[in-house]
C-alpha cells in the first residue's frame, strides 16, 4: 500500500506547503471540495451550545481542548483551543508565574523557553492552538487581569509576546489577545472605549504589530467596544488595520460567547471564527446569507483563512507526538521555579544593626516568624479562563521551611493582630505576606452577566433545566459563574487589616521582611516607610514558595525589575470607574502620566534592587542600521548578580518631544568585582508618531532622538546619548 493512502487530504496538503506550496493555495483546495455544512461549519465551535455551556458551568472550563471547524472526513483537524497564559489550561499542567511577573524578569529568552514548556503541554493534551498571548496594556492598575499581560511600556509588552509566540509555535498555533483596549474587567461587556487614532496606533497597537510581525497565527478581539463598534465586529481594527495596513495573513477570532452580537456583521467586518460553540452563526448566518446581509464569498475568505493556518503551523511545527509524561515534569517545574525566582523584585532592603536584612543566612538563622493570612495559600493567581489545574503547589511558609531546615518556623496566618506580634517577637526575623488573591482581582462573570437580557439574547433557546439554572446565576462551587471572584481591584491599597499588620509586626522586630503578592502596582505609603525589607513576590506559581526562600536566602541574587511605576497616590493615576459604560483614554498612563504631572513615583518604571550594586559608563552606539547601545557594567558588589540594562528614548523636538519610551532592553549576567561588555538592541519604533494623511506610523528622520541608558527610567546615573536619525 502506498503511504499516500494513509494520508488524509489534509495530510497531503501539510506535506505540499513543506515543498513550498503556498498555504492559501493548498488552502482553497481544500476548502473547494467542502459541502455547504461543512464550509459553515469552518466559522464556529464544533459542541452544541448548550452541552458547552453545561460542561462549563458543572464540570470546569477547557479542562480539555476545545475544538472549531474541525472536518473528519477530510482530517482537517481544526482548531482545538487550549487557554493561558499562566499555563496549559486543559489536563494538569506547570503552573508558571503570572505574565507580570514573567515581564519583570527582563528576559525574552526565558519567556521563550517558557512558551515552549506550553506548547508542548497543550500538545500533550491533543491541543494545537494556545489562546494565552496576552498583550494588553494596563492603562490603570486597577484592571483585574493585569496579571495576565506583562507591564504597561508597548516595546516591552511587544518583544514578551514575540518571544511567548516564538516559544509556543514550535508546537501550536498561538493567538495573541485582546484586541484592543481591553483593559476594563468588570464593565468589559458594555464599555465603549473611545479614543484618537494618533494615541490607538502610538500606545495601543505597536505590542498587537510586533506579534503580527513574529508570524502569530491568531488574533483574538476583545470584549469591548471601539469607538462605538463591538471590537468583534469592527471593521477598522479587524481589516483596515490587521490586513491593509499591516498585512497579516493570519486568523481573527472572537472571545468567547459575548465576543460578538451580529454573526453577519463579524463575517463582513473581518472576524474568521466564532468561539468557542455553535451559537451565534450557528444560528443566524445561513439565514443572513440568504437575506443578503452577507455572502458566500465572506464564508469562503474567512475559510480558506482558516484552513491556511491549520497547514502553515502543521508544515512548520515540530513533528511527532508529545508524551503525557511532559505534563507538569521535573524539567518544567524546575523552569517554574527559576522563572519565579528570577521574576522577583527587592523593593527594599535597609541595614538593620549595619547589615542589610536580606539575605538571610539559613545557618545563623534559628527562628522565623511567618505571618499572614497568605503564608499558607497557594494563591497562583485568579481562577478564571487563565486558572492551571496545577497537580501541586509550594506555599511561602513550605519553601521557607525547606530552606531552613534547622529553623523554627512559627506560622501566624489568622487575623489575630495580637497573637501574630507576640510571634513575632518570639522570632530572629518576621516574614508578613500579605497581598491579594483571586477574590480582589482577576476573571470576572458573575450572576449579573450570565442575566444580563443584552448578552442573553445572544444565546440559543435554553432547555428548561439549563434555563432555571441561568436564572440561579449558574451552578454553585464554579468560579467562572460566581459571585465574589475577581473583577478590578477595588483599592490600590491593600486591606487596612493587612497594613495594620505589617505596622504591628515591624514595631513588634525591626527584623520584618515583607512580601508581597499582587499582580500590578500596590500604593504602600502607610507602611513601606517602616519597614525595613521589601520583595515583590507576585503570583508567582506552583514552585513560588521554593522561588521565594532562593531570594530569601540569596541562592538567587534579586534580579527582577518593575514592568510599571508604583505611583504614591491614586490621583496620579489616569480616570477609572469600573462600572463605565463609557470611557476615553488618551496617550499617557504609568510613568509618562508621572513626569507629565511632575511627581515622583514610590518606585519607577524599571525599578528593583540587588544583593550587590553596578555601574553602567561608557555608553556607546555600535551600529547605526540596526541601533546597538554598548555599555560596560561593573559589578561593585561582592556577589555575582545580573542586571537589567535599560534604555529609555524621547524625540528632542515636535509635537511629542520629551515623552520618554523605553526602546531597548538587556539583561546581563556580571561576576562579582568584574565588567563586562553588552549591546543592548534599541528600537525607534516607540518614538514613532502616527501620520493620518499616509495612515502609518512614521519613526524620526532628519532629526535627533536623547537616549538615557541606566537602571530605571529614573536613574540620575543614567548615560545620556544624542542621537541623530
């Protein structure tokens, strides 16, 4: 028998695109030979609505693949869903950092290596598609899922997701998302968010152009509504923009089951795929194809689209099967906990008797008081669409425990103000962790939601048992459909039990180290003066508790830097109301709103400590075609560290002058006592400005742009470099 005959038409295809056939062309092959149904078929999931929604409510989300447009007969596999981005959703896998935490290690590399551990993962679990790049900027800290994107500069955020891309697509198809300004978790099914092209392309759009520009095989559009259009079925984001514009020959498809209102109106504005069930086109289009409102050849389009991913990441992925045994292995796990470790900032660390707090030395160390309700939580991160069935987890107090076998650990984690000082006092060194957890920010579909009549009406007839259960708000024990998970944060502050702890503890041993657990910027002024030591732990995975004693300790020298300024007040912070249904945003947010106001930041843009200290000098550039920053950096310090070079970039004349960017970044390992050498890439992209009569973004020419090469975008020892371009 010939192996041809083994092949399904689908097989043959890959096979023809890895001898240089177009995928497109391959493509519209495939899909000429499709029936009516089946061409349908393509633009939505492949579960009946109400079985999806029943398996969602009662059992779990994506705790397998989900599967769209999948056609057996011709062995088109279809897309089949896995979520992220803290790990691969479905099966039990490695619970990584949150995506802010991965961004405050400065590492694309890293990140890359962690892609890949989820790609291999999602193929483990029959997976090929991974919906868990997500690049949204936090315009605010408030936002519920900051956690799940990587800090609020759009270079920074564009070179995350790059890498995640790179990483995953050795493996899968991945879907790059939110797009665009989806940064409102609470009202973000009603919101209309207004804004001008010149600040949507300067500050939004650059992070969602770098994936495109990586080779991403998907876009998914975002909840919310742009400038009066559903961004599921907005035309200028999802064909002017993504296609004429920047030429992406990808995938769009919707977020699920709100993420668009109009099945034709979608299909005609550019959006390839309904997810995640047959709901909306299921019911509708046929009939709006027959009434005109669209046409067969917008069914053909987003089809052929469809089928060309599927063959161009089939042609190009690795080949062969991926065993279960990847799931959750010691190799992932131990990239977890360096991942963790590396991510960790040291906000603080003040000499207490002459010496530095931190670090601790686990042999001159025989107490520790370990305070805190959080002490003993897992707290991974929120448990919606991004939560990872983890099959363990490593607290605070396990990994301190470890780490200092012949210590005693007292650990005081209920709410008695009284008993946690007298613990305190009884121990060498106090450890408060202290923070939120899912139920302050993350994911939120409550009740509310599911009985919204506007979004109702976008469901198919409910079977009755499925209908008395919308109206009890879904079932009971699924946080997806709960009432007190998540949503944005309603304090940038932490609980004032919490801060009331940590000023009793610090009073009770001047020896307190706090830590703590959040996923974007928390306003300290209450305490952070009071305390001597502070680190920035973040959700920070199922091995953070070991992570966390590595930095305790110093087998890991601190290395995290922020992805975001900590502001010293809530007034310095861009409007937010988190039930608008109306909203503006404008180009400046984090630090650029800081120096626009002329305040200082509690902690900068870029900001973090070490166990030791460097110098950065001698700044140069290297290469004009590609821009290189050279620099030496000295460590001073008597421990090896790694540093974080930034390099922060404004225009020196024009309507945008003085805005500072960060355009290029590097981090580099430096021995103890020595100087080493590094090239930091710098992009002008940042510093480019949108012109509406060409519609692109045109970087400086003929002109000059200041560059400052320090350690935060606040640095007074920062190289300051002229540049002209």
């Amino acid at each position: 028998m010939d192996n041809d005959d083994l092949m399904t038409p689908f097989d043959l295809a890959v096979a023809a695109v890895r001898d240089g056939q177009a995928p497109e062309e391959a493509a519209k092959s495939l899909y000429g030979q499709l029936t009516t149904d089946e061409r349908l078929g393509l633009l939505d999931g492949d579960t009946e609505f109400w079985a999806g929604m029943r398996e969602l409510m009662q059992v779990g989300y994506n705790i397998r693949p989900i599967r769209h447009g999948a056609v057996e007969r011709f062995g088109i596999p279809g897309t089949c869903f896995v979520d992220g981005p803290r790990g691969c959703v479905a099966g039990q896998g490695t619970a990584f950092p949150v995506s802010m935490a991965r961004g405050a290690t400065w590492d694309v590399d890293l990140e890359e290596r962690v892609g890949g551990a989820i790609g291999r993962e999602i193929r483990a679990q029959g997976g090929n598609f991974f919906g868990g790049v997500c690049v949204n900027l936090p315009r605010h800290p408030a936002w519920g899922r900051a956690q799940e994107t990587y800090g609020d500069e759009p270079y920074h955020l564009g070179e995350f997701g790059a890498a995640l891309i790179r990483g995953a697509q050795k493996y899968v198809m991945a879907c790059a998302k939110h797009y665009a300004l989806n940064s409102m978790e609470n009202a973000r099914f009603k919101v209309d968010v207004t804004i001008d092209e010149a600040s949507l392309h300067d500050i939004y759009l650059p992070h969602f152009k770098r994936c495109v520009d990586e080779g991403v095989a998907a876009i998914m559009s975002a909840y919310n509504s742009v400038n009066g259009a559903w961004a599921g079925q907005n035309k200028y984001l999802l064909t002017d923009v993504l296609r004429n514009q920047w030429g992406w020959r990808g995938i769009t498809v919707s977020d699920f089951i709100w993420g668009l209102r109009d099945a034709a109106a979608s299909l005609n504005a550019g959006l390839d795929l309904e997810e995640p069930f047959a709901q909306q086109r299921a019911m509708r289009l046929r009939g709006q194809i027959e009434s005109g409102e669209t046409g067969w050849d917008m069914v053909e389009r987003s089809g052929v689209r469809l089928i060309a991913a599927q063959l161009r990441s089939y042609a190009a992925r690795e080949s062969g099967a991926v065993p279960a045994g990847v799931m959750a292995c010691d190799e992932h796990r131990a990239l977890a906990r360096e991942v963790a470790a590396r991510a960790m900032v040291l906000l603080k660390n003040a000499p207490v008797d002459g010496r530095p707090v931190l670090p601790l030395d686990p042999a001159a160390i025989d107490s520790i008081a370990v305070i805190g309700r959080l002490a003993n939580a897992a707290n991974m991160g929120d448990l919606g669409s991004s939560n990872v069935r983890a099959p363990g987890k490593v607290t605070p107090v396990d990994g301190i425990r470890a780490a200092f076998p012949g210590a005693k650990i007292i650990l005081a984690e209920d709410e008695d103000l009284q008993a946690a000082a007298v613990a305190a006092t009884r121990a060498q060194v106090a450890i408060v962790v202290a923070g939120f957890t899912e139920r302050d920010e993350g994911e939120y579909v409550g009740t509310d939601t599911l009985r919204d009549p506007i979004l109702r009406a976008t469901f198919p007839p409910a079977p009755p048992e499925i209908a008395k259960m919308l109206e009890a708000g879904g079932a009971p024990g699924n946080v997806m459909v709960e009432d007190g998970y998540g949503g944005d944060r309603a304090s940038l502050t932490m609980r004032p039990e919490d801060e009331e702890l940590i000023r009793a503890i610090a009073k009770a041993n001047p020896r307190t180290v706090v830590v703590l657990v959040a996923a974007g910027a928390v306003i300290t002024e209450s305490w952070r003066h009071e305390v001597p030591a502070i680190v920035m732990m973040w959700y920070a995975g199922m091995e953070g508790g070991h992570a966390l004693a590595d930095v305790l300790i110093g087998r890991h020298n601190p290395s995290g830097r922020l992805p975001f300024s900590v502001p010293t007040s809530a007034d310095h912070l861009p409007f937010f109301e988190r039930d608008a249904t109306t909203i503006t945003y404008d180009r400046f947010h984090g630090q650029r709103l800081l120096d626009r106001l002329g305040v200082d930041a509690a902690y900068p843009h870029g900001f973090g400590l070490s166990y030791t200290t460097f110098e950065i000098a001698d700044a140069k550039i290297t290469s004009h075609d590609d821009l290189t920053v050279r620099v030496r950096v000295t460590n001073t310090g008597a421990r090896a560290g790694r540093h974080v070079i930034q390099v922060y970039g404004c225009r020196t004349e024009g309507e945008h002058a003085a805005e500072n960017y960060l355009v290029g970044f590097m981090p580099v390992e430096v021995p103890a006592g020595e100087s080493v050498n590094a090239e930091a890439p710098v992009s002008l992209a940042p510093l480019a400005v949108w012109n509406p009569e060409l519609k692109k973004r045109e970087r400086p020419a003929n002109t000059t742009v200041e560059l400052r090469v320090g350690a935060h975008a606040k640095d007074p020892a920062a190289c300051r470099l002229v540049v002209a371009v």
